[in-house]
C-alpha cells in the first residue's frame, strides 16, 4: 500500500514539479543579483520552498540584515503554512507517529497541500512523500538553472525573466481576487502600502525586512477585523436558519 500511494503521489506531484521548474528560474536569477553562488541558492530552495519568503530574502541579504530580522520576515511571510499544517493534520491518523509528521511538515507547500487535502479518507503519508520528492527537486534545480544562465544568458533577456516572477505573483492572486470581491480592495491596499513605504521618505528608518513585516501584520490584521470569516459563514446560515423552523 505504501509503495503504491508513492508511486501515485509522484505521478500526481509532475506537474508540479514542471511549474516549480519554471517559476523557480526567477528564484536563481534573484539569487545571483543578491551574491549567491549557486550552491547556496540550492540549499535556500532545498530548505526554504517559498517563492514568496526567498524573494524577500534576497533584499534582506543584499542590505547586510540581521539573522534575527531575517527569521522574523520569513516566520510572518509563511506564517500561512501552520494554518495549512493544521488543516492537514486532521486528515492523518492520530497513532501516526512523529517523525511522519515532522517531514510532512517540511513539504507543505499551497500545492502540495493542495493535491494532499483533497485525497479521499486519510491521508496516507507516502502520497505526500511521492510529490515532495519530484517538487522539490524540481524547484532546487530550476533555481541551479536561474542562477547557472546568468553568465550565458543576454541581460536584456534576464530583467524580462526578473519579471516574470511579479508576473507568478498576479497569476496566484487574480483567480483568488475574481472568486472573493473582498480580496480586491485588500490588493490594492497592500500595493499601496508597498509602493508608499517604498518611495517616501518617511519610511526610510524601517530596514526592508521591518517594512515587509510591519505590512504583512498589519494589512493581515485589518482584513482579519473588518472582514471575519465566521460573519461571512453566519450569513449564509441565516436564510436557512430562519426557515428552518417552519418544517416540520
């Protein structure tokens, strides 16, 4: 059973693993404009599979930050991935032992969990196993073929490549935005904010890594506030519930 939820889990985990590929050219092209060398990008992918929280990390290294600051930006960027580890922990069996649970943890990624959580029944951990150990790689070595084609490649061609990443960016977002209206007004706050902590001079006694964070938290925690799940889920309900006394 175990060798052929793994088999499963692989063949599922390729195109995945194809998207990290590609997406992940942009990672290494990053990377080198940081001073990476290509070894340390590979252990940044192997370790760290977050376009989002190495892409931040990037700026955080160029400007010398602190480890302390660095740790923090990439604990509120991913801070998405306990919320997703919870979700996941409740399709597995609770006798699972540990360790199963540590190198699931590792491998939650919004794919990975994805093509994880919507398996029927529980979750067997050999399936996640499977997809880790094609994604993975894929992302590790696209970001070796990011960083590799920077000596090879025209310029003109990498500042396009460089763009390709904001480009992977709009495309998690949009189809997120045109299902929850709500998602679009908070978009464009976090543009503005960015944009405004970027060019005004007033910011500039936070450290790249504190503007991140600062942003993250608080955009987070207004949307958390003025847009609450449960309110949203309560009037759904209320329609139901109002009628429901009726049958009889």
């Amino acid at each position: 059973m175990n060798s052929r939820m793994y088999r499963k889990g692989m063949k599922d985990g390729i195109p995945v693993a194809l998207g990290y590929f590609v997406v992940s050219i942009t990672i290494g092209i990053a990377a080198r404009g940081a001073g990476l060398s290509w070894l340390q990008a590979a252990v940044m992918s192997f370790t760290n599979n977050t376009s989002a929280g190495q892409f931040a990390s990037f700026a955080l290294i160029a400007s010398s930050a602190p480890y302390a600051e660095m740790a923090l930006s990439q604990a509120v960027i991913n801070l998405r991935y306990c919320l997703m580890s919870c979700a996941l922990s409740q399709k597995l069996d609770a006798d699972l032992p540990f360790y199963h649970r540590f190198f699931l943890a590792f491998g939650v990624t919004d794919e990975i969990f994805g093509l994880s959580v919507t398996q029927k029944g529980r979750l067997n951990p050999w399936y996640t196993y499977g997809i880790m150990s094609v994604a993975v790689p894929g992302w590790s070595l696209g970001t070796i073929t990011g960083i590799l084609s920077t000596g090879v490649l025209p310029q003109t061609f990498l500042n396009a490549m460089n763009m390709a990443l904001y480009g992977m960016f709009i495309a998690v977002f949009m189809p997120a935005a045109r299902e929850n209206r709500l998602l679009r007004p908070i978009l464009a706050v976090s543009m503005a904010g960015s944009a405004a902590f970027h060019l005004l001079p007033q910011f500039d006694f936070l450290s790249s890594g504190m503007k991140i964070i600062v942003l993250t938290l608080t955009i987070s925690l207004g949307a958390a506030v003025l847009f609450p799940i449960e309110e949203a889920a309560e009037k759904e309900e209320k329609p139901e519930a109002e009628t429901g006394g009726s049958r009889v």
